[in-house]
C-alpha cells in the first residue's frame, strides 16, 4: 500500500491560526464547561504552534544583545 501525499497550499502558520480562530469561534456558541474549556485549549496549542513554527523558521535567531 502507497502512502498519499498532499501539497499543502498554505504554510503550518497559517493553517494552525485558522483552527484556532475556529476553534475560539466554536468555543464561543458553546455554554460554559468543560467542553468549552477543552476547544479554548486547543485554540491555545494551535496558537502556541503557529508562534513556534514561524519563531524556528526564521531566517536568522538572534542571540539577546
């Protein structure tokens, strides 16, 4: 069996900032709970990993002056 492979037409930031903007929007219809607590976590992660990609592709990491 071959595996499939997608092109991704976005980059990792971008789609990460996309689940997490529709992860806080999903939170928002959703009465307080754990529930609610869970989908605004991942809108965390989502946002912490987008941060995380775009800080370790940067062209050049700066030690502090």
């Amino acid at each position: 069996m071959q595996r499939r492979h997608f092109a991704q037409i976005e980059t990792l930031e971008v789609r990460l900032a996309n689940e997490a903007l529709q992860l806080r929007k999903e939170a928002q219809g959703t009465p307080h709970g754990i529930e609610r607590e869970r989908l605004m976590r991942r809108a965390r992660q989502a946002e912490t990993g987008s941060h995380v990609s775009k800080w370790l592709s940067s062209p050049g990491l700066r030690p502090p002056k």
